[in-house]
C-alpha cells in the first residue's frame, strides 16, 4: 500500500482563548521569558506560572510561537505578526460565520456601542478604499 504523506496539507493552527493571551502579551512586550510573560498576565487574571509555561511549550509546539533557548531561561516570540494572526482569524470567521460575506460581519460588529470617533475612522478608512 503507497504512503500518500506528500498529499498531506497542514493547515495553520488556530490559536485558543489563552493563547491568544499570551500571544497578545508577546506581540506588546516583543520577545520574553516565561517569567515576564507569567508576571504580565498576573496582573489581570490568576495564573500559575506552570501553567503559562505549559501553555507556551504547547504554543510551540503548534508553531505560534518560536523558542530562543540559547539562555538558561528560555525566551519566547510570536512566530507571526498581530495583523497576521488577526487577518487569519478574521478571514476564519467570515467564512464560518457569515458565510463568506465581510458586510454581514462589518454590519454585525457596528451597532450602536460603536463610538462617533470609530465610526469616523471607518468611514475613512472606506472612503480610502474607494480611491
């Protein structure tokens, strides 16, 4: 029986709910240790330090973050940009969730929590767009 590995496609993993904070972290605080990443999350929700380290070895393993171990204390950077990450995610959500259609998320997102200042920014940014 031929193996078919070489038609195997990866597709990019999808980052969790806790991931996403810590890559939110790494994106702020540019590369860190398991230490100053731990002591950055503690201030907003109660975390062990084993537990952010388990996270990041998992995150690592997924490729979302990269590992720099050339020190005692290993330091961690997300392998991709915010904006990546973020367009990835967005670009997910539309097709799973508003089948495919930008307007109907756009249409869902702005309501009327939205503020006059980022209601000018979008309407800027449309108006760029149209240029």
């Amino acid at each position: 029986m031929a193996c078919d590995q070489d038609k195997l496609v990866v597709k990019p993993t999808k980052p969790t709910e806790a991931e996403l904070t810590l890559l939110n972290i790494l994106w702020q605080m540019g590369p860190a240790t398991v230490r100053e990443i731990h002591n950055t999350v503690s201030t907003t929700q109660k975390t062990g330090y084993t537990t952010v380290l388990k996270i990041l070895q998992i995150m690592h393993e997924k490729a979302l973050v990269i590992r720099d171990e050339t020190n005692r204390a290993h330091v961690y950077a997300a392998a991709d940009s915010e904006i990546h990450t973020q367009s990835s995610l967005i670009k997910d959500l539309i097709s799973k969730a508003f089948g495919g259609s930008t307007s109907k998320l756009v249409m869902r997102a702005i309501d009327e929590s939205t503020s006059a200042e980022e209601i000018d920014d979008i309407r800027q940014l449309l108006n760029s767009l149209e240029r």
